[in-house]
C-alpha cells in the first residue's frame, strides 16, 4: 500500500500531488479515451450543449468532439440504449450516460434481453457502457438515490463495476470502454465532489475483475464497494483505536466476482462483514456470503454478515434515510459485533 | 406508387425466394408433423412477399433486423437452407449453434443480419442504432427493421420512430401488419387499423402497400431505402397482409374466422405472382417448374444435412457468452 495513494489503485504514482475528485476523475477517463479512439461517443439525456449532463461531467464535450459524438437523446432510455446496442453492433463504442441509476429500469429490455444475449446468440459484441450514478446520501428520495447493481449481477452477458476512488473511477472506466462486451459502470454520486484522490494524468486501466485490498487486518474481513468503502475505512480506523483490526476488501468489480480475493480474505481473518448501499435482501452481499459459506467453512470463526439497505423504497427525509442507509456508525457497530463473537 | 422496373432475372429471383421460403415452410411444417422438430417454430405463410420484396430492396452493404416470419429475407441475405434447417433442429451447424431457438437469434453481422430477441420492437432502436453508425462514420448504408403490428403497440415503437425521426437516420421501418398478434385482432391491439398513417405525427413519410403484392413491396421499400440513403431520413411501411396458420406451430388458431382466412387465401403471395409472371410473358411454365424443383432439391439437402448434424457439445455450454 502506498501513502500518495491510499492503495487504492495498481497505478504507479507518477506525482503524488495531483488529486482530483471522483467525478473530475471520470470526465478525465472520457475524455481521453474520446481522444485516443474515434469509436467512442456519448449519448444521453441532456450530455450536449453548453449544459454538459445534470452532474456536468460532460461539460465542455460538445465544443471539443462535436454534436457526432455527443448526442442529445430524446428522453426514452430504452431506445437509446437500444440504439447504443446497434452502434456497438456495428463496431462504435458508444458510452451511455443514465442521468440516473434509478432511470435504468426503463432500459431494462435494450440491456438484458438484447445486449446481453447478443453476442452468446449469434456472436455480436455489444461493446457499449452505461454510466449509472448511483446510491445515496444526498437526500435525493426514491427515485434518484437506487443501487439497482443486483439486477445487473444477476444477468449473464453483463459486466459490472462499481469504482470507490477517483484513481478507480478512470482507470475502471478505461477499463469499461475498451471491454469488447457491454459494462454497466455504476458511479457513486455521493462520493462525486466529496473525494479527492490522487490520480495519474495519464491513461491506465484498472482491470475488470479484480477486488483491492484497501486496508490490511487480522481480526474481520470488512467486504464492500462503491462509496461504502470510504465508511468502511472510517469504521476501521474507530475499530483499531479499540483494539480490533479490520481488513477491507473493495470489490471494485461486482461482475465477474474476484473469488480469489474474496476467500483469500476471509480465509485470512475468519469473520466476515459484507456492506453495501443497495437494499440487503438478495443482494451482491448474498452471492458473497453465499460463495465463503460453500469455500471457506472451515477457516470461519463466526458467521458471515451482512450490512445493506432496508427492504423498503429509499425514503427522502434525512432521519428515514439515514435509517435506510449503511454508514460508518454502522459498519462500526456490526463489526464490533462479529469481532465479539 | 413508387415506379421501379425490374428485369426479367430479378423478377424471377424473386419468385425463387419467395418459392423457397413456401417450399422450406411446408417441409419444416410436415417434419415437426411427424415428430422431428424440436421445440416450436413459426410458419411463414403470408409473410413471403414482405420478406422477399423488402429484403430484396436493399445493398450489399445493408444491414437488416428481420423477425420470425422473414425467412425469405434471411435466405436472400445469404443465410443457406442448411445453417437455417440445422438451427431449428438445434444442431452445431446452425446459425446460432444450438444457442437460440427456431428463426430467433438468426444473425451473421457479416451478411449484415441482426439476430432478433422475442422482445421483438428491440429490433427497432437496434436498427436505429446500426443506421445511426453509418451517418456517424459517413457511409452512405442504410438499415432496415421488420416488426408487428403488436409491435407497434409498445412504447419502443413510439421511442424509436421519434428518435430517427430527430435524428434524420437512414433507417426503414417495417410493420408486417398480418392481423393478430398471437390471438389477438387488430381490433383489440388498436382504435385504427391502419399504422402508416401515423408516420405523419413523426414527420416522415408513413406508405401502406398491399403485403402479398412482391413487386409492390419491392418498390415501396426500394424508394424508402433510396431516400434513406440520400440524407432523406426514415419511413415508416405497414405491409398488410394475413398471417395463414397459427402464431407458432402449436397453435390452431381457431380464434380466426375462416372466412376471413378464406378470402386472403384468394390472395397467396406467390399464387398471384406465378400468374403474374406467366400472364406477362416474364416466364414460360417449364422456368417455373425448374425453379420450384430446384427450391425441392434445396431444401431436401438441408433437412439432410440438418438431421445428420452433431448436437452441440455440451461442454460448450458455457462458451461465447463473453467477447474475447
């Protein structure tokens, strides 16, 4: 683990002054790869123009690439992400922006029934990736807050990211891009302002299906990703000022899973805490405790635990949804918890 | 009424295609009879002009999302009767090689063919899609779509044809409108029972052409793709025709009146065109006789060749459901 970096990325440090934030980090990786390959372009809701995207991170895009590759869409997810199949089909590699992870259900069709059968039916690569802001904490009500990652998981033909530093936010989205097979790329909103890291100017990928050891410990296996990785790392600092020393796993790509990583930690430690955002019931947390469960038995020392969102709508109000949500008081909580067991 | 002229060969090309899909149809209909399909699969009777016309409109460098009665279109594409026979038979030589079911996935991108998803109005942003890669690379191809009259119904029908219609793409569209959905009418699926019409709200041209007409099929999508292919943006055609047997082969349709079934039969696609060709003078009878013995040879080699193909391997279960 380095200092400069926080160990948050494979990439060697090049100047360990330069931090940016986490959504500075994915206009960067967008930007570059649009100027490294004419294939790539964008399209979605409001990414054109002088407006740049509800969250601007294509701000400025139109003026350099051209209105080509750039596209204003009409507001219908499901064609557009329709229309990025035939693109990708067709050998471009269209990035989708979803203005919302929570608007990704209208898409559903364009991505599980075409997309991701494409290429295991007749050998079409669909070479496209949807950017989905997600989670929340921001105060943002039902339906601009989802983590709808488990839909995704559960689907053959897709990949999954879900990035928790700005070094990961480019290089996994490099990553994304040049993936010859369609990658649904969550973004964590929450952490798009409020984390800064250190980031190399230059391009890196940060591959697909490998997890990072965030923090090194002996006593519990804290697995997680997305912005609950920052809580995670927060909760085991508290954690070690009282003794106990909690490792953290970020997962960084959901599909496919890193097994290796995943036993490996919980081999090592024997206590195991999975935390996400998403609603806990059915969730990435279940296929993890699921995998320990059938290939580390033996090394456990307690039972695997799990920490996510309610089974409920993600409520608006800052007491409901602070109720709803993971957070580090939590994580804390529940790791004191297994730690004692 | 768009005017083409097509010479003597094509317009015996056409009959061949549209031949060969009634000739491969009625021997898959009597093999799943006696026992040897697998699974289900869809007649095409009805639908051979709107394939074989339509398809027949397009370039070389074209490409094409036809559905589950546009086995003509697929064949003159330049799928053969054996990878189409071995695919409905779930063989390793097929299309999809034993990965997808009867006429669905049936796409080879290097003939320009999109394999379809049941979720049939997918093939329209799909195509939208694929047209929209070629004004984005600056290449003068043109994509066309085939869909339903249910298809029509869906949201993505509405999604797409207003986002060619912004986008100016160079896409066709064609609703096969055979009068039921499955079981169900036209009269339930809409108030009006004419789609074309509402092109007009989108701003583009919306043409209806008689379905089991070859050469009219032909010539309204040779005019469309034309257009497309000059900067004129998308079309919208409604082929009206009548879907002759159940929606898959389980099906009796006895929810359709055989009245109804008794006066489009007057009007069988290649019935009429066989007169048409000899009334004309474009072909003599023995011309048509070696072209329908020549569809029998065909198709009996395929479902040779089909019936005597490996079953896929099942170690390979998992393979391809990635891109290397």
């Amino acid at each position: 683990m380095s200092a400069t970096n926080f160990g948050f990325t494979d990439a060697p440090v090049e100047d360990g002054s330069r931090t940016i934030t986490y959504i500075a980090a994915i206009s960067e990786a967008l930007r570059q790869e649009m100027r490294r390959d004419p294939d790539v372009l964008i399209l979605g809701e409001d990414v054109g123009g002088e407006f740049g995207g509800a969250f601007k991170v294509t701000k400025g895009f139109e003026a350099e690439f051209g209105r080509n590759r750039v596209m204003n869409t009409p507001l219908a997810e499901l064609g557009f992400t329709g229309v990025a199949n035939g693109m990708a089909l067709m050998g471009l590699r269209p990035v989708v922006e979803m203005q919302f992870a929570d608007f990704i259900s209208s898409a559903f069709d364009s991505i599980v029934q075409f997309a991701a059968t494409a290429h295991y039916r007749f050998g079409g690569a669909v070479p496209w990736v949807i950017r989905a802001p997600c989670d929340g904490g921001i105060r943002s009500g039902p339906f601009h807050s989802q983590n709808p990652e488990a839909w995704f998981v559960h689907t053959p033909g897709l990949k999954v990211v879900a990035p928790a530093t700005p070094a990961d936010a480019k290089g996994l989205l490099i990553a994304a891009i040049r993936d010859h097979n369609p990658v649904i790329y969550f973004e964590s909103k929450p952490l798009y302002r409020s984390l800064k890291g250190y980031v190399p100017a230059g391009e890196y990928v940060v591959p697909i299906g490998k997890a990072n050891l965030v923090r090194a410990g002996e006593d519990l296996s804290i697995i997680t990703y997305g912005a609950q990785v920052r809580e995670a790392l927060q909760a085991a600092a508290r954690l070690a000022a009282q003794g106990i020393s909690a490792e953290v796993l970020d997962l960084r790509s959901l599909k496919p899973l890193d097994t290796e990583a995943i036993l490996a930690t919980a081999r090592k430690t024997g206590k195991v805490l999975v935390v996400h955002s998403a609603n806990q019931l059915a969730g990435v947390g279940a296929e993890v405790a699921a995998l320990i469960a059938a290939e580390a038995f033996e090394w456990l020392d307690g039972p695997v635990q799990r920490l996510g969102g309610l089974d409920t709508p993600i409520p608006f109000s800052p007491p409901l949804e602070d109720a709803y949500r993971p957070n580090a008081e939590k994580i804390y909580a529940a790791a004191q918890a297994l730690a004692a067991f | 009424m768009a005017e083409v002229t097509l010479a003597t060969h094509q317009r015996l090309e056409l009959y061949y295609w549209m031949l060969l899909t009634r000739v491969f149809d009625e021997r898959m209909l009597a093999l799943w009879k006696q026992g040897r399909g697998v699974g289900g699969t869809f007649s095409q009777r009805g639908h051979e002009a709107i394939a074989v016309g339509a398809g027949y409109a397009l370039g070389p460098d074209d490409v094409v999302a036809p559905m589950h009665r546009d086995l003509g279109c697929y064949l003159l594409r330049g799928l053969t009767p054996r990878r189409i026979f071995a695919n409905l038979l779930g063989r390793a030589t097929g299309v999809t090689a034993g990965r997808d079911a009867n006429l669905h996935g049936l796409g080879d991108l290097s003939l320009g063919i999109v394999g379809f998803v049941s979720h049939l109005p997918q093939s329209l942003p799909t195509a939208l899609g694929m047209a929209m890669s070629f004004v984005y690379r600056h290449e003068p191809r043109v994509a066309l779509a085939f869909t339903g009259d249910g298809a029509s119904s869906s949201g993505l029908f509405h999604e797409t044809l207003n986002m060619a219609a912004v986008w100016n793409a160079p896409l066709v569209l064609l609703v096969e409108n055979n009068q039921y959905a499955y079981s169900t009418p036209l009269h339930e699926q809409m108030k009006v029972f004419d789609i074309a019409p509402r092109a007009e709200i989108y701003g583009i041209p919306g043409i209806a052409v008689d379905g089991n007409d070859v050469e009219a099929v032909y010539a309204v999508t040779h005019e469309a793709v034309a257009r497309a292919r000059a900067g004129g943006g998308p079309t919208l055609i409604e082929a009206k025709t009548m879907r002759m047997l159940g929606h898959a082969i389980h099906d009796g349709a006895e929810y359709v009146p055989p009245e109804l079934l008794a006066a489009w039969a007057q009007r069988d696609p290649i019935d009429r065109y066989r007169a048409h060709l000899l009334s004309e003078g474009a072909a003599d009878q023995a011309e048509l006789d070696e072209i329908a013995h020549r569809c029998e040879v065909e198709v009996e080699d395929a479902i040779a060749f089909a019936e005597s193909s490996p079953w896929p391997d099942p170690a390979a279960v998992q393979q391809g459901v990635y891109a290397e």
